[in-house]
C-alpha cells in the first residue's frame, strides 16, 4: 500500500494534486491542460477549504457530447439529457469500461 507524504499546508495538498493531474495520461481521463493563477479572476470553490485568497483558472480537455447525466430533481434520480431517460446498455457498457480502465490506469500508475 502506497502512503503519500504529510502535506504541511492545504496549497501543498493542492499542488501535489495538479503535479498528478498534469502527468495523467490516459483515454479515459480528461486531460489537464494548464493552471493560471490569477489574481484578478473570482474565487472558486475546488472542493477544500483553503486559508487564503484563491484564484485559479483550470484549463481542462474539451471532452465532445456533453454531459453524461444529469439530476433530476423531480423524480430524484439521474438521467441522460442526451438520451432522454435511462442510458442504453451498449452506451452504459463502454463508459462503464472506460471508467474501470482510467482507475486502472490510476491506480497502477505511480505518481
């Protein structure tokens, strides 16, 4: 079992996440492309809390077809925008295998 290295502040937890995610390489993996930090753009929330003022621009791979699925508050579930309901199998396979093959990559990949 592979234990990462203590980070003494939440910014080295955050620039240990963008180093892994710039060396992703995989089909199955949206691609980093750039980080910008600048001053002048508004702040986002990336899903941690950080101690001090923070704007970054997160410059990601344009990933063709949308959205995969949706919630939809009415019946409480996800659907498909682009299928109108439930995903066909065929399509739920190979995202599904697409899925299983970037963790794959993932997690055998050593960073």
């Amino acid at each position: 079992m592979k234990i990462g290295p203590k980070f003494k502040t939440a910014f080295d937890k955050l620039q240990q996440e963008i180093s892994i995610m710039k060396q992703l390489d995989h089909p199955s993996i949206v691609k980093l492309i750039e980080v910008i930090d600048d001053p002048n753009s508004i702040n986002m929330f990336i899903g941690i809390l950080l101690p001090f003022p923070f704007n970054l621009l997160i410059v990601m791979e344009y990933v063709q077809g949308g959205q995969l699925l949706e919630w939809d508050e009415n019946t409480k579930s996800f659907s498909s925008p682009t299928y109108k309901g439930f995903l066909p199998e065929e399509k739920l396979r190979a995202t599904f295998n697409g899925i299983i093959e970037g963790l794959d990559y993932c997690t055998f990949s050593s960073f």
